[in-house]
C-alpha cells in the first residue's frame, strides 16, 4: 500500500500501466479467481458421484433379460417391491415430521443464554453419535417384549401381554426419531438464533403475547429453515437401512425400498436391477422434496435481521 | 381498544444490575403526561438499561414503576399497551410497510374498517403512502425510521419509548427527523421518553433532560438549565464546556471562587464549596478575543478551522494546556492572542468529580 516506486504505481504488482490487473478484469466479470481452487474438488466430485450415478442409470437400462425398461416393470407389477415406496415413505414422512415438530418447541424455548445451555445442547445431540447399531441395541434391551417397559406396563397391570413395540414398525420408528431428533434440532436452533430478538420484543410491546409472536412473527420467519431441516430429515430417514434390519421386520412391514435394492443387488446379483431400484428411491426422494421447496418459494426467504 | 391515559409515570428507585455490575442505580423519575424527557449520556451510561426497564423487556433488580396509582413494573410487555422505536428498528422483515403498521392495532383486535383508516391517518403523517405495498428491506433507512414510528403510534400508546432513533441516519437526515418527531409529540399530545447520545439532540428536542453516568443520574432540568448551570464538571462536558482545565484555588467564597495557576488568574461561579484543586469549565462560544476587563488568557493559537460564519480555534496556553474558542475575527497559526472570558460564564467544579448525585432544584 505504501511502496512507492519510481513510476509512483501504488500496487506492488508489476501490473503494465494503464491497464486494470486480471484479478481486476476478472472481477469485473464476476468471476473471483480464488475460486478456481475449487476446480479440483468439482471434478473429484464429478467422478465421485456423478459417474457412478450415470454408470447406474445405463445399468438399470440394461436388464439381465427382457426389454429397456423390464426392470421398472418388475419392480412396478410385483407389489412386494412396489409397496416398498409407500413403506419407506410410511417411516420417512412421519418419523422426519415428528422430528421437525419436536424440535420448534424446544429449540424456541433454548434459544435465548442462560445457565447451562451447553449442556443441555450437549445432552439433546448426544445420540446423534451413538450410531444406530448402539441406539437399536438400546431398544431392544428397553422396548423389547422383557424389555423395563414392557416390564413396568406388566408390572402395574397396565398391559396383559407384552406390548410389541421392536421387530415390527414401531422399533424402526423409535430409531429414526432417536438419530434424526438430534440433527433436525441444531438446525432449527441455529435457524432460529438467525433471527434478530428485538423483532419479537418490538412485537411484544405492540401488544402481542407469546403465542401471536410464534405465530405472525418467529414462525413465518422460521419456515423456510424448517422445510430445508425437513427435507435434510427426510432424506436421512427415507435411506433407512440398518435399523429396518436390526429392530424392524425387513421381510414384511418394514421391507423398505434400501433393502430391496440391497437384495436384488447383493443377494441375487442382479446388478442392474439394484441400480433400477436406486433410481427409483433417488425420484421418490426429489420428488418429496421438490414438493417441499416449491412450498418454500411461497415464503418470504430475505434477511431475518440476526446475526447468523 | 383505547390505550389508557395516565397523568404521571413514576419511577421510583428503578435499579438493574447484571450480576455485580449494576448497570442503573436507583433512578426516580417522575413523568408528566405530555412531557418530552430525553435520557442523556455516553454508551454504557445506562440510559438503554433504563428504557428497557420502562418498556418492561428488563426485569427491575430494585425500585417501582408507577403509573399513576397503578405498578406497572411486574406487568408484562404486551400488557403495558406502549410504544417503543428500537435503534436498529426491528421492522418485521416479511411484513409489508402496511403490515407492519397495522400490527399494533391487530393485536389489539381493532375492527378492519378501523384499522385502514388509522393506518391510511398514520402512513399520510409519516408520509409512507406511496410505499405501502413494500417490504421494510425495500426501503432507505430515513424510510425506515418513519415505518418504526408510524408503527410505534398508530394505537396511540400513553408513553412512546425510543432509543436512540436516529443514530443510524446521515446528519442531514438527522436534523429533519428531529424536526418530524419533535412535531408529532406535540400534534399526537404523546409523552415520549428519548434515549441519546447527543446532546444537541436532546436539547434540541426535549423538555427535561435526565444526564446519566455509568448508571447514576447527574442532573435533571430544563435545556435551559443544564446548558447554563451543569451541575458538576461531567454535565459540562457533555453540554458543551470543551475546555476543562485544573488550577489551585486562590481564594473562595459563597458562590464564587479565584482560580490561579498556568499564568492565568480566573474568577467564576462555583455549585459547592471547592479548595485546594479545582476545575474550570469554558464554552469555546463563551470566549471572546480582546484585552478588556477581569479573566484575561493569554494564549498561542496553534489550529485554525473553518466553520464558516467564524473559527474554531485550538490554541495552547503559556503552560501549554489545550484551549478551544470560537471568534469571528481572523486567527491565524502562531498568533499570540489575549482572550477573556465572562465571570459568569466560568464554571468551577471541584476537581475530583462527584459520582454521587447532586440534589438540584430545576
């Protein structure tokens, strides 16, 4: 900055007079060369991903026998594979919904400072790191038919049988509510200590209580954060795959869409139709939540006035 | 829903502290409906602390807050029916202007017909009309200022409480919004409490300013009289007395003292009794240049501004102190200049400031 050479240039750059340098033209253009940096990344992307995806696309084309599409056929004429979108979907939508709901309340309740916030934070996010062969564990030994709940209900002659709550829907159910519930919740926090608490005090003072500030103030402000944290949950969800094993029924009511793919490719080493079956969850999955996003473009998306 | 009117607000003994810093110490305050009564002090003074005690978004440590016979102090924001202008605002950002207008008057389940014709009435004060229709981020920051107010008075609230409203306004904007609020305090009868940092703001607009220091009041008055009387050497500098310098105490007597020292002999006014050090405090507008009379500074001038109609200059006594004093005649650097200053218009201040209040009597 302060360099001062014979021809009295301010830059140090040896930049020919007269003419802006190419960081400069660059600029100018849009373009930030810094950037470029990221050129090796994209392309390590590009062969990470997306080959594989294309390399799977034509496999599910090419069938070990029938047509172009025999494989979609299958899959759409056989109700046991079919059903397995609407299963999937069964857990997925509720279990990623009941996580997004779950977490407004609480998170809206942590969002200011006080004593032992961390703590708290830290205990709430915890079984996001326990893995879900621990958490499926944990439920059989808890939920199972000796498990202390069914014990407690027995006990107190609240139940005359052993309630069934793991092997079936509901265990897989538990499981994906115990790992998502953690990750829906830091980003619904965050999302909501994006927003500037002097708009709620300001709406305070003109007069509205707590429950028209949630409604005409943090929510409508919240909600395109909440429909990104939904989607994120149900795309986690919608993956499921060793929980539906471990504490579902993966022959029958939790048969989900992971596990027919993981059948048909590794069990009956029909590659092809593996990938056709992946295909397909990768649709519902953009389908959801294309739905979701449309709905978001409906919302007011600027600035929320806080400090993230 | 008509807000309810009131005759006075009292605070009496309003503290806060957070945890062992106490942030406002023991502030009573009594407001008459209809006053204009700026908070007035540097950042970190408390005067914010104070506003959002009021409001009730700060819960009091210590003290009451009355309205007329009613304590208000444990009642909830929403239920104190005031209006309030934060610093940055707070618009609601998904909210059109109107909108956000109209809020007040929703929550308090004003009818439709009603609520469009207090808006239209408050957008056409503020004149916002043409901008209704847009969103507060839309909008320039003088703008935006207008939609916070509208907002803050369109139900009429018995007290309006702004904070610093106009800090984040270039200076010509500045002076008109001054203007702009002055005047719908007076056509809407409204009792405003005004929180600021500059002190022309507030002697410019107030009725009764309240001085604070790290959360102590240091004088309540008038403009008139915190302008003419400070009350002790940190009021004076904060109205306008730029020039604080330290002399022995020569001679004192009821209400008058000598200053000596720094080869200047100074005779003023003093507010309590003072011996050994003091202070002396000059407006730079009090000083004039020229040999007449008592109070004679001899002084060098070293910087010379133009303010237009006349000179800032920044001068150095023979010790070597700094000195500043207004004059329309030409100075010129290295100018050796004999000044003097009215006997009245030297105000002295023992020289360790008082913390503590000083009872004065408006």
């Amino acid at each position: 900055m302060t360099a001062t050479t014979p021809s009295g240039t301010a830059t140090g750059a040896p930049a020919r007079t007269g003419q802006p340098s190419m960081r400069q033209r660059l600029a100018e253009r849009g373009i930030d060369r810094v950037l470029l940096l990221l050129l090796p990344g994209v392309v390590f992307l590009l062969l990470l991903f997306i080959y594989p995806f294309l390399y799977g696309l034509q496999l599910s084309f090419a069938p070990l026998k029938g047509g172009l599409l025999s494989n979609y056929e299958t899959f759409f004429s056989d109700p046991y594979l079919r059903d397995t979108i609407l299963i999937t979907l069964g857990l997925g939508v509720p279990a990623a919904l009941l996580n997004v709901l779950v977490s407004v309340p609480i998170a809206y309740r942590m969002r200011g400072a006080y004593r032992g916030k961390r703590t708290l934070t830290t205990l709430l996010v915890v079984p996001i790191t326990l893995g879900t062969v621990l958490t499926a564990e944990g439920l059989i030994l808890y939920l199972g038919p000796s498990g202390w709940v069914n014990k407690l209900l027995l006990d107190f002659h609240l139940v005359q049988e052993p309630v069934s709550l793991v092997h079936n829907y509901w265990g897989v159910f538990f499981s994906l509510v115990i790992t998502g519930f953690p990750f829906a919740f830091l980003l619904v926090l965050s999302y909501l200590s994006g927003i500037d608490p002097n708009l709620e005090k300001a709406a305070a003072i003109m007069g509205a209580g707590w429950r028209q500030r949630f409604r005409y103030i943090t929510l409508p402000l919240l909600a395109p954060g909440l429909a990104i944290t939904f989607c994120l949950s149900f795309v986690l969800a919608f993956s499921v795959f060793p929980s539906a094993n471990l504490v579902g029924d993966p022959a029958g009511s939790t048969h989900v869409i992971s596990i027919a793919a993981f059948h048909a490719a590794f069990e009956q080493f029909d590659y092809p139709m593996g990938s056709a079956i992946a295909m397909i969850m990768g649709a519902v999955m953009l389908g959801v939540i294309a739905i979701v996003l449309g709905w978001r473009g409906t919302l007011y998306r600027g600035a929320t006035g806080g400090k993230g | 829903m008509q807000e309810q009117r009131f005759s006075e607000l009292r605070l009496d003994s309003v503290s806060r502290s957070f945890g062992e810093q106490a942030a406002l110490r023991e502030l009573s305050l009594t407001v008459q409906a209809g006053e204009f009564i700026a908070l007035l002090g540097p950042s970190g003074c408390g005067k914010t602390t104070a506003l959002n005690c009021i409001a009730g978004l700060l819960p009091l440590t210590g003290g009451s807050i009355w309205l007329d016979g009613r304590r208000v102090d444990d009642v909830p924001p929403e239920q104190r029916g005031f209006g309030m202008v934060f610093q940055n605002y707070a618009l609601f950002p998904h909210m059109t202007v109107r909108d956000n207008v109209a809020f007040g008057l929703r929550m308090r389940k004003v009818s439709g017909a009603e609520i469009r014709r207090r808006v239209d009435e408050v957008m056409q004060l503020v004149r916002l009309e043409e901008h209704a229709k847009k969103l507060p981020p839309q909008l320039s920051g003088g703008q935006q200022q207008r939609v916070a107010i509208a907002r803050a008075i369109v139900y009429e609230p018995p007290l309006v409480l702004m904070d610093e409203p106009l800090s984040n306004l270039d200076a010509q904007l500045r002076l008109t919004m001054r203007t702009e609020i002055r005047r719908l305090h007076q056509a809407l009868h409204l009792t405003t409490i005004y929180v600021t940092h500059d002190q022309e703001e507030a002697l410019s607009m107030a009725d009764r300013l309240v001085v604070l220091r790290e959360g102590v009041v240091q004088q309540v008055g008038t403009p008139e009289v915190l302008y003419a009387n400070p009350t002790n050497r940190y009021v004076a500098g904060f109205m306008g007395y730029r020039n604080i310098l330290e002399f022995d105490v020569a001679e004192a007597s009821d209400g008058h003292a000598v200053l000596q020292g720094k080869g200047v002999q100074l005779t003023g006014r003093t507010f309590e009794p003072v011996e050994g050090r003091a202070v002396a405090a000059l407006r730079p507008d009090d000083i004039a240049v020229g040999d007449q009379g008592s109070n004679l500074i001899e002084v060098t001038a070293e910087v010379v501004e133009y303010h237009g109609r006349e000179l800032l200059v920044d001068a150095r006594l023979p010790g070597g102190e700094q000195l500043f004093f207004r004059t329309e005649q030409r100075v010129a650097p290295g100018d050796r200049v004999t000044l003097t200053v009215p006997e009245e218009r030297v105000l002295i201040y023992p020289a360790d400031a008082p913390r503590a209040p000083v009872e004065v009597v408006a």
